[in-house]
C-alpha cells in the first residue's frame, strides 16, 4: 500500500530506471509522492516508465546517461539539481550481470563489467555525496546482490563487483555518518527480471535454466522486481533513520543457507 506521506515533494535519482528493479522502485516513489528522474543508457524503456507513472498521476522526467562515463554522471546529477535545487534520494541500480569461467573471460568483458559495476556504481556514489554534502542531507541505496555476499560458479568477476558495492556502502556510510547522510545496499537474490532472461536465453536450454535458478531458491521460485523495491523505498524514508551501512537481503532465503 503506497503512503503518500513518504515522499512528497522528495526528488529521487534512480540509475537503471527503466526496467527491471529500477523500474519497479519508480513506479512506487512516484506513487508515495517523489519527484521521479530515472537514468539508463537506452532512450525508449526510459520513456515508457516516465509515461506509465505520469498516467497514474506521478511526477517523473528522465535523461540518458552511461553510468561508466564520470562526466555523464556529474550532468545527470546537475541537471536534477538546476531543474529541482535538490537531491533526496540517489537510487544505485545501474549495473550488468556475467556469467562465464575465469578461463573463458576476455579482458573487453573485465573492462566492460567493472567499468559499470563498480566504477560506474562509485561514480554515482561519488556525485551524490557531493551534492548531499553541499545541500546538507540525502540518502543513498545502492543495488548489491546476494552474489555481492556470497560466491557463485562460473560468477567470479560478477560477484567480485557486487561485493565491491557492498563494501562502497559500508564505506561510505561510516565516513557520512555524521553528516545527516544515510547509504544503505540491498541485496537482491535471483529476480524476474531481464538479466536473468537474457542470460537464459543465451543458453542452450532456456528453460531448463530458468528451473535450475527456481530450483535453488528456498521459497521454490523467482523473486519480483515489486518484492524489492519496497525494501529500498522503506531504507530511503525516515522510518530507517537509524540504519546506515547495512545490507538487506531479498533473495528468498538464498544466503540464509549459505
């Protein structure tokens, strides 16, 4: 049930916001009242969820941008700032996911993950702080992973960048913590989202992979881009004023048993 009281008036910057669990947490800070900017280097997911919250009555703009060139980054952040002469909330989404053996992994794909995951994910972290430390308040909740906490196969350099962003927000939360800025990560486990589709269907049996992620979960199934995005708005609000640092898992009891 969405609260209006939550986030009104609230402007939330939210990287990765045209599908998946950027989509998800758009749509919910528009319905609790946000001003909404959402960011991805594609231009149409981008504006189908601007119009999909604008036609339920939200409040939401957004801009192109490649979180793995710093000086996008900066613009983005500046612009909301011009356009809004705040940021309340900086949403950490945008990130890539890799499947593949140590052995078989190229140095373009080293690049290309790291560049996005971790760099790209400090670059917003970077900006956002910023800008929080200059207007004297925010909040910021980064997107990890289960795999950010734990190990996969076949998953080396993916984990290694989500556990970069676990630690980022460690970091950084303890270095903000008496500057009225709270970081705070969530850690998905295996959600219904693209990424996990894409990859599938790279596959030679989609299907079949598919069951096996189903198959691994504790709860018998996939998770929801919606099961998430309620975890980030309640880190992002006053109800979570005392939390910083933490890691939230949402991921079906995945790391529970691990």
């Amino acid at each position: 049930m969405a609260r209006k009281d939550r986030f009104t008036d609230k402007v939330v910057v939210i990287t990765g916001g045209g599908t998946g669990i950027g989509k998800a947490c758009a749509l919910d800070f528009a319905k609790e009242g946000a001003i909404v900017v959402i960011s991805g280097r594609r231009d149409q997911p981008l504006k189908e969820t601007v119009d999909e919250i604008i036609k339920d009555g939200g409040s939401a703009v957004y801009k192109t941008a490649d979180i793995s060139k710093p000086e996008q980054v900066d613009s983005l952040i500046d612009w909301v700032v011009e356009k809004y002469g705040k940021v309340d909330v900086v949403v950490s989404n945008a990130s890539m996911t890799y499947v593949n053996p140590i052995t078989e992994t190229t140095n373009e794909s080293v690049n290309m993950i790291v560049d996005i995951n971790v760099k790209g994910n400090y670059y917003v972290l970077r900006k956002a702080t910023t800008q929080m430390l200059k207007q004297g308040f925010g909040n910021i909740v980064a997107m990890s992973s289960m795999s950010g906490l734990i190990a996969h196969p076949n998953m080396s350099l993916y984990c290694s960048t989500k556990a970069a962003i676990a630690n980022m927000v460690r970091g950084l939360a303890l270095e903000l913590a008496t500057s009225n800025i709270r970081v705070n990560a969530v850690c998905p486990g295996t959600i219904d989202t693209p990424m996990p589709r894409d990859y599938a269907e790279s596959t030679d049996d989609p299907d079949a992979v598919i069951q096996g992620f189903i198959d691994a979960e504790p709860m018998k199934r996939l998770g929801m881009p919606s099961e998430v995005s309620p975890v980030t708005l309640f880190l992002a609000s006053d109800e979570a004023s005392f939390i910083t640092g933490a890691m939230y898992t949402v991921d079906g009891g995945f790391t529970a048993g691990k």
